[in-house]
C-alpha cells in the first residue's frame, strides 16, 4: 500500500434550437484554444511524473479497462461507511464514456468550454432558453443542454460537510481515506426533472453525513483508483489517493433548481468548476477489473 500526503501538505493543494443532440445546442461558452496549448499542457504533465512516482491520475475514459501504473493503494470504504464531507459540479464532465463520450473541444485552456456532453437528443421544450443566470460570476453561463459532472466527496475522517475538498480533511486523521461518486447530469427546461436541491440532501445515517438521494438508478459505477481533478493538474500531478466510483448513465437535472442550488448550499457553491484534461497516458492510469 502507498503512503498517503501529509495534513499539512494536503491542505496546501486543495486551498484548490430544434430537437437535436444536447451537445449541439449548448456548452459552448468559452473561446477554443488550439491543440498545440493541450500538447503542452500534456509534455508538462508527462515530464513532471517522469520516474513513475506518483499514482494513478483522474479523470479517465471509463470505457478503458487499460492503464499501467501500478502504485496501488487500499479500497477506500463504501461510502455508506464514510462521512459525505463536499459536494461540487464541473461544467463539462471530467470523465468520458457511458452516455457522454462527445467531445466539447479543447475550451479555453483552462478547464473551461471542455469536457465530456452528453450523446442522447433533447426535445424542443427540454432546450427552451431561460432568462436568468444560473451561478455568479463569469462561470454563470449554464443553459437547458448542458453537461455537468457533480462529485460527492467521501472521507473516512469525522467531519461534517462544508466549503471545499478542506472540509475532508481533520486534524485528528492526517491521511484520510477518500472515495468521490461521480454522477453526470444534463440541464433541462423542465420543473419535472430531477432537482438538484433534493439530490444533495443530507442526513446522518448510521453516524454518518450521507446524500440520502445520491443517484442509484444510472448504470452500474466503475470503480478505479485515482486522483483529484481540476484543470490546476493539467500540467502536473495530483499527490492525493482517490478511490472513483462514476456512473455510466446520464440524469436530466432542472435548470432552474441548478440555479437555486448555487444561490445557497452549504458547500458555498456558486458557479462550475472547470475540468481536469482527459488522462490517456497509460503510465498514468490504474488497470480496472473487469
């Protein structure tokens, strides 16, 4: 098994029109840069884990089974086992596969106007345009047909939820277990939908904080080893251990109840995070059962 980061350094990192396919319509907000900018980003990458010291990375086509590092490091627990510590969304998925496997093309060279979209078709009234923003801002640009990918964040630590990956962190527990379920939803005009606002509702069960709704429904997760995300590791590595539980299928979310979520939840979310670079290179990526 692999030694886990320190709490201190820890701290330190995360102080981080028609019907048609919905990824024809949307989620295409920010200026493309060109592919010589994700090449580079790539080289940094690759040159900084050169020697094979750092673990398997996130996100991942989880269509893959491949991947050659084999730093392993134990299972974090079911999450039922665990404290939910942080809930936050990407605009774009991170991973790629299931149901969202279409590419938003390379965005703005730092996480924004890239990722994964969602493949299936919307209907007309599903795509209606809204009239309000939907986050704060210059990241409130959400709108009926855009992909998001949100993490439930799971800790083996005794915390309770709030503000930012810190919050799964404690000082009684320098190496934390962490274990993230990811679930990929696409916005729609629709009241009916699911409402983000009741997927993110928390209880303790068992002793532990749990997202009492968190989707059960959307296809069998894949569970691999890897790290944090977000585009500030599109250059280096993520140190940090995380156990990856993303599920295949896609979730329709309500636009609007998106946009209440960000007006008041205690993680203090108010707008999408960007999203990390698809991880390909094989040295970087753990091997999954089958």
């Amino acid at each position: 098994m692999k030694s886990y980061v320190g709490l201190a350094a820890i701290a330190a990192l995360l102080t981080l029109t028609s019907s048609g396919m919905a990824s024809e319509t949307a989620q295409n907000h920010a200026e493309q840069v060109g592919d010589e900018v994700i090449a580079a980003q790539r080289e940094a990458l690759a040159a900084a884990v050169e020697g094979g010291i750092f673990g398997p990375q996130s996100p991942r086509d989880i269509s893959s089974m491949g991947g050659e590092n084999t730093l392993d490091f134990a299972d974090a627990p079911s999450y039922s086992a665990m404290n939910l510590c942080n809930i936050h969304f990407h605009e774009g998925a991170e991973h790629k596969g299931g149901e969202f496997t279409t590419y938003a093309g390379n965005g703005d060279g730092e996480g924004y106007g890239t990722g994964y979209l969602y493949d299936g078709e919307l209907s007309d009234a599903e795509l209606t345009p809204i009239d309000y923003p939907v986050g704060k801002g210059e990241h409130s640009t959400l709108e009926p047909g855009d992909t998001i990918e949100i993490h439930y964040v799971h800790t083996t630590a005794k915390v309770s939820p709030g503000p930012t990956l810190g919050a799964c962190l404690s000082e009684a527990v320098a190496n934390p277990q962490l274990r993230v379920e990811a679930q990929v939803f696409v916005l729609v005009n629709d009241d009916s939908a699911a409402s983000l606002v009741d997927l993110t509702q928390i209880e303790q069960i068992a002793g532990f904080h749990q997202a009492v709704t968190l989707p059960n429904s959307t296809g069998t997760p894949v569970v691999y080893d890897g790290s944090t995300t977000g585009p500030s590791y599109n250059a280096k590595a993520s140190p940090l251990q995380v156990t990856w539980s993303v599920r295949p299928q896609v979730m329709k979310v309500s636009t609007k109840s998106v946009a209440k979520w960000l007006e008041d939840n205690v993680f203090d979310e108010d707008h999408a995070h960007g999203v990390r670079n698809l991880v390909i290179e094989p040295e970087l990526l753990s091997p999954i059962a089958n």
